[in-house]
C-alpha cells in the first residue's frame, strides 16, 4: 500500500514538474510554433508566386512565337527582347541560346562564302549573346553549353583576324568547361589537347628570324674582310657567263680547232708519168 502511494506520488511530482517547466516557457514555445508555421506558409507562398512567374514567362513566350509579324527581322527582335529580359529563366535561357547558335551558324556559311566582314559581324553578335547568357548563369549545363559555344565562336574569328589572341581565348572558354566530367566537358578537353598538338606544332616549325645587322656591325664585317682579302660580297661585280661555244665566229672556231694527225707516207711512191715525145714535124 506504501509503495503504491508513493509511486502515485512520484508521479503528481513529475507532472507537475512538466506543468511548471510549460507555464514557464510557455512563451517561448508558443513563439517558436509561430515562427515555424510563418516558414512554412512563407514557402508555400514562394514557390506559388515563382510557380505563377514561370508560367507567365512561359505564356509569354508562346504569344510571341505564335504572334504574326511582318518580317523575320521583326521576330528576332522580339525573341532577343525576350531573353535578355528573362534570361535566368529556363524558356529565356534557351531562347538566348538558340538565338546565339543562329548567328554563330550564320557566320560559319559567310565564311564559306568568303564574306569575311558579314562573318565577323555574326561571330560578333553570338559572342555577346553566349557572354550575357553566361554571365547569368541560368543553370550549371546552360552555363556549359554558353562557355562551349564561346569557344567555338572565338575558334572561328581565328580565322579571320587575330589568330594568337582568339585561339588563346578559346582555349580559356574550353578550360572553364573542361574542369567538369559532363559530355561537355569531355569534348573541351579533347579540343583542349588538338589544340595545344597544334600549337606545339606550329612553334617547332617557326624558325626565328636573323637579327638585324646595325651599322657598326656591318662596318667591323667589311674591316675585317678587308684584312683578311675577302672581297665584300656588296662590292663585287658578277662575271658574265661567256657566249656558248656555238654563237662564237667561225674563224675563233678554226682557230681553236685541233689540227688533223699527219697521214703515214706510203712506203713506194708511185712512179711519175713519162714526158710526152715531141710532135714529129708535118712534111710540106
């Protein structure tokens, strides 16, 4: 019976242990369940609202695709308009994108045509467009795909001005990319290595040129041949190279000709003819 009322009693005590330990910080647990209800509700509401924006961007993308215009140009503008204001967006993002790509394209097929200032001028305008779109970092693979594409367009303005400096900045863009295993990065780093054989190549073929003689130095060379009796290359007048041996006069050429053996005697000579006998005188 003592035992039985003493656990009782234990256990009035820890209830009401728990009863003043609550009204104590009662104030304190009734703050802490608000502010967790208000970070719930808040991020509810969050992902509402950028639920609601992503679908506006994307209305708005289909109304500018599905709108009539007078001329592609027209078109174009408002699909560049569209992305450079919605480019950290997924719909913006590839808009800039495919934007890009266009023109990069365009500048490949007038450099075929060997129109190189339209080809620049397209080169030029993808550059900008993968620039901003990469400084805005929509997304790790976009952002990839805008360095990749950097490079590619700054391989092809090589070949138009500035080969050292464009190839350089190509190799950069490949390097950003490259420090990633995806498929883009593989392909940057193959790039990477083509370029840098290529670049080896091309400085084991270069030959360094002659320095520059400066005057003194030219007049100590032509002291010292002339101590030395070497005539100055500079000085010396060629020697003709004499007339073929056909174009010479006839008589120089008996001249020189090499006289004939003489023939051996015959060992007899050859009897002289007899004289012939007088006419005998004509009787009258």
């Amino acid at each position: 019976m003592k035992e039985e009322i003493r656990r009782e009693n234990e256990l009035e005590v820890f209830l009401l242990n728990i009863y003043e330990a609550t009204r104590q910080y009662l104030g304190v647990i009734i703050v802490a369940v608000l502010v967790i209800i208000g970070f719930v509700l808040g991020s509810m509401y969050q992902k509402q609202q950028a639920h609601k924006a992503k679908q506006q961007v994307w209305e708005s993308l289909i109304a500018i695709q599905g709108a009539e215009y007078a001329n592609d140009e027209e078109r174009q503008k408002a699909l560049k308009d569209f992305a450079a204001a919605n480019l950290t967006t997924l719909p913006g993002s590839q808009v800039a994108y495919q934007l890009a790509i266009g023109k990069l394209n365009e500048g490949n097929e007038k450099l075929v045509q060997k129109d190189n200032a339209g080809a620049k001028a397209a080169f030029d305008e993808a550059a900008a467009q993968l620039k901003a779109l990469a400084d805005a970092q929509p997304n790790f693979l976009m952002t990839q795909m805008a360095n990749f594409a950097l490079g590619k367009t700054s391989e092809m303005m090589a070949k138009i001005e500035k080969p050292e400096e464009n190839l350089k900045a190509a190799m950069d863009f490949y390097t950003k990319v490259a420090v990633s295993n995806d498929a883009y990065g593989k392909m940057a780093k193959n790039i990477l290595d083509s370029l840098k054989r290529e670049e080896a190549n091309i400085a084991a073929l270069c030959v360094a040129p002659a320095p520059a003689v400066t005057p003194e130095e030219a007049a100590a060379s032509q002291a010292e041949n002339a101590a030395l009796d070497i005539p100055d290359p500079e000085t010396v007048v060629p020697v003709e190279n004499p007339a073929p041996q056909a174009e010479l006069p006839a008589e120089i050429l008996l001249e020189e000709a090499p006289a004939a053996p003489a023939e051996a005697a015959p060992a007899e000579a050859a009897p002289a003819p007899a004289p012939e006998a007088p006419a005998a005188p004509v009787e009258a």
